[in-house]
C-alpha cells in the first residue's frame, strides 16, 4: 500500500519544532524509520508530513557524566549506543538491551529513542532504561517537560507523546554504589526477530541486603509493567537463589500476558519468571562486582 | 512532490527525481537497474536488501530513498574491484559453495563485508553473530560461515 507523504529533513531542531507544530496530528518524525514505514505500509499511520530527524546536528549524542549520568540524544544509533564505552561500562545491561533489539541491520538504522516512542509493549529498551530510572526530555514549540519513563507508556503503540511533542533525549542517573542491572528476553528466532518476552531489572544493595529493586517486564503486558509484589519481596533481604525464585514466581503471577503470533500467555508467564529470576542473579552478581 | 537527489551507489553519481515515499530498494532495482540487491521480505527481517550505507549495513527496503542522498551507498555491485575480477568475500562464497539458490547471497556478502572492514579475523561466534540478520533458505549456513572465515584468512 503506497501512502503518499511531503518528507522534510530540517537541520535544527527549531525547525523540527515549527513543523511539528504547523503539521500536528498529521506530522510523524521519521529517526530509523524500521517501524515508521512498516506503520505507514499497513496504513496504521497515515502522516501527511514525515518529518526526518537525523538531519539535526548534534540530535546523535551520547555522553555520561560521572554526576549527571547518561545522556543518549534521540537519534542516536542503537549499534553506537551499544559500542559505546561509558554505556559498555557503566551501564552494560542497557548495551545489553540494546544488542537484544532485532537484527545488525536495524540497529544500523533504528535509535534507542525510537524504539522507545514506537511504543511496543515489547520495545527492549524500555524495561531496563525504566528500571534505572531513566526519564524522557520532551520539548514542544510550547516548551518543555521531563516525563520518567515509568510514566511514558499508556498502551500499545501509546505514549504520553502528542502532536507537536517530541523526545529529544533520555536521561539516565549514574548507577549508585553497590548496584546492578540485567536485561534478558527471549524470541522465537533467538537474536535477532521481536522479543516474546523481556525482563529489566535493577538492584541496589547495602551490607548485602537488597536496599532497592526495580523489575520491569516486557510483552506480558498492554505497556512495560513493574512487577511490585515480586519487588516487595526483595526489600531488605539477602540475596539468594531461593529467595530470586520466590520473586520470579511472584512476577509471573503479576504478568497479564496475551496470546499471539509470537508466543502463548502461558508461555509468556512461565518464562517471564524465569526471566526475572535470572536477571535478578545477574544484576545481583553486577551489584557485588562479581 | 518528487524530490531531486543525487544518489552516490559505488563510487557513481547519480541524480535522480523520486517520490520521497520510495525505499531505497525500489529507487536501486528500478530507476537505476541495479538488481543485484534484493526485496525478500520488505520488513527488515531477512537481509536480501542489505546494502551499504557509509560503511554500515542497513536494510534498504526500510529506507527513503531521500535519506540516503548524498551518503555513500554501495550495493554488491560494487563489491568486485573490476569487471574482471571479484573480491575475496565472493571468491569465498563460491569456493566454500556457500551460494546456492544465490537470492541471499548479496546481503550475505555486503553482511560479511561489514564485517571483515570492522574485524579482521573473527571468530566462528563473531561470524555467526554479526551474519544473523541475514537469512538463508538453502544452505543451512555452515558453508556461508566457512566462506566468511576463507574470505578473513584471504584478505589478510
């Protein structure tokens, strides 16, 4: 199905900015494109403006800093994020994340950002980034908000995000002392097709008790979904295999899987425990510098 | 409104005037003739599209035609030195009888090139990593892994 389009690839983000606002609801930013078009073949999205993106300098940034944390601008590459030194340092269950979302090819086109905006409960990127902390800057020609991306998805293909918005980074705080993070998922073709289902997870610890967890699972869900009880769980004890059991178990019941082309409920709420399980070892072990 | 851009596919120019709704894929296989790239599944799964975009390997039935003006775009036609001789990567592929049908053969190679540019000497797992967005119906792809090794140990 051809969808006919005007396309602009403004330079600053003034201009982004000025078209957003003229175009509003008609307007789609295009940053890798690897789920724009697709939405646009389908006709689930019909924009008479496409608004290019990675034309603006300086949009492609990723840096950390050892108070701010780290900042990845929106059209950053998930390949450079993923490559990135202080992202392989300091935040390797985001880089993780990062090399779980599709294949080499898209990651040569698509961004963090985007996979982020696209708003799929089974975005990879959001468990771990929402885990962290992470928080969305949006601007508007009306100005600008920070949103924590706990608070970015609303449903399926929804976020916060209106006409005439857009993120123009995420934010990420520098990992406190003693913590530590996981990403894992799973998918029918291993690598490099969508996840069926994710878990992000982000553990603190203090005289090795568990001060902070964050367990955030992915495509059990209309939206990214904390796992709380599984959470409550954790607080204020040792960790340990049982007791990372115990809270897989309980974040499988927490999950509200469906069925569809990629994996049965079922399925989903037995490996989502798993998951969680695991990826609560593996931040664990992170966390103690193993 | 077409778009007039100058598309640069192998060390040529080319300017062309295309809807700026038109891929990359489309504007390569039919305004330029050059089919050596693929469409296989159009949805950025499969890799039979892979060119390269400024070094790096993207899926071109994913990209505007429009977003690749100016970039440096090669396709495997591009890929043999001259009319006369191919590259190792391809020589690879027909001594290890790493192609068979061929439909995948040209995002494999163009996969493989990417690569070797960033990695020299791979490992068997850095192979098979780095070559899985690219998918292969014939060949179960063993002999495509070999033929990326030989292809390492050839340009050397």
């Amino acid at each position: 199905m051809i969808v006919r389009f005007e396309y602009f690839a403004p330079k600053s983000l003034d201009e982004v900015l000025r078209l957003l606002d003229e175009y509003g609801p008609d307007a789609c930013l295009l940053a890798g494109g690897t789920d724009l078009l697709l939405k646009i073949r389908a006709g689930a999205v019909t924009p008479t403006a496409v608004i290019a993106i990675k034309a603006v300098k300086g949009l492609d940034l990723i840096s950390f800093d050892t108070t701010k944390g780290l900042f990845i601008g929106a059209t950053a590459l998930l390949s450079d994020f993923a490559g990135h030194p202080a992202v392989t340092k300091h935040y390797p269950a985001l880089r993780d994340a990062a090399l779980a979302t599709a294949n080499v090819q898209v990651r040569n086109m698509g961004t963090v950002i985007g996979n982020l905006c696209n708003a799929s409960p089974c975005a990879d990127n959001a468990p771990t980034l929402i885990a962290m902390g992470g928080t969305a800057v949006v601007e508007s020609r009306n100005g600008g908000r920070c949103v924590p991306l706990e608070d970015f998805f609303k449903g399926p293909g929804q976020s916060v995000i209106g006409p005439g918005e857009i993120v123009t980074s995420v934010t990420v705080p520098v990992p406190p002392k003693g913590s530590g993070a996981s990403y894992l998922s799973l998918s029918q073709r291993s690598r490099v097709d969508m996840s069926a289902v994710g878990a992000g997870v982000f553990v603190r610890l203090e005289s090795s008790r568990i001060a902070q967890a964050s367990i955030v699972m992915g495509s059990v869900g209309p939206v990214p979904m904390r796992a709380s009880k599984a959470e409550a769980i954790l607080a204020g004890k040792r960790p340990s295999a049982a007791l990372f059991a115990r809270a897989g178990e309980a974040a499988a019941k927490e999950s509200k899987p469906i069925s569809d082309v990629r994996a049965s409920a079922s399925y989903r709420r037995q490996a989502v425990g798993v998951l969680v399980e695991r990826a609560l070892g593996e931040a664990a072990a992170r966390a103690k510098g193993d | 409104m077409k778009h007039v851009i100058e598309l640069k596919v192998n060390g040529d120019s080319y300017q062309v005037a295309v809807d700026p709704w038109r891929t990359l894929n489309e504007v390569l296989r039919e305004d330029l003739n050059l089919t050596g790239t693929k469409l296989g599944c159009g949805t950025g799964d499969c890799g039979a599209c892979t060119v390269l975009l400024d070094g790096r390997t993207v899926s071109s039935c994913l990209t505007l035609a429009v977003e690749a003006a100016g970039k440096d775009i090669r396709t495997v036609e591009g890929l043999a030195p001259s009319g006369e001789e191919l590259h190792p990567i391809q020589e690879a592929f027909i001594e290890e009888g790493a192609i068979q049908c061929g439909f995948c053969t040209a995002g494999m190679e163009l996969s493989a090139k990417y690569l070797l540019d960033r990695n020299p000497a791979p490992t068997e797992r850095e192979i098979r990593a780095s070559m899985s967005g690219n998918l292969c119906r014939c060949t179960g792809y063993d002999k495509i892994v070999a033929a990326v090794d030989a292809a390492a140990r050839k340009m050397k």
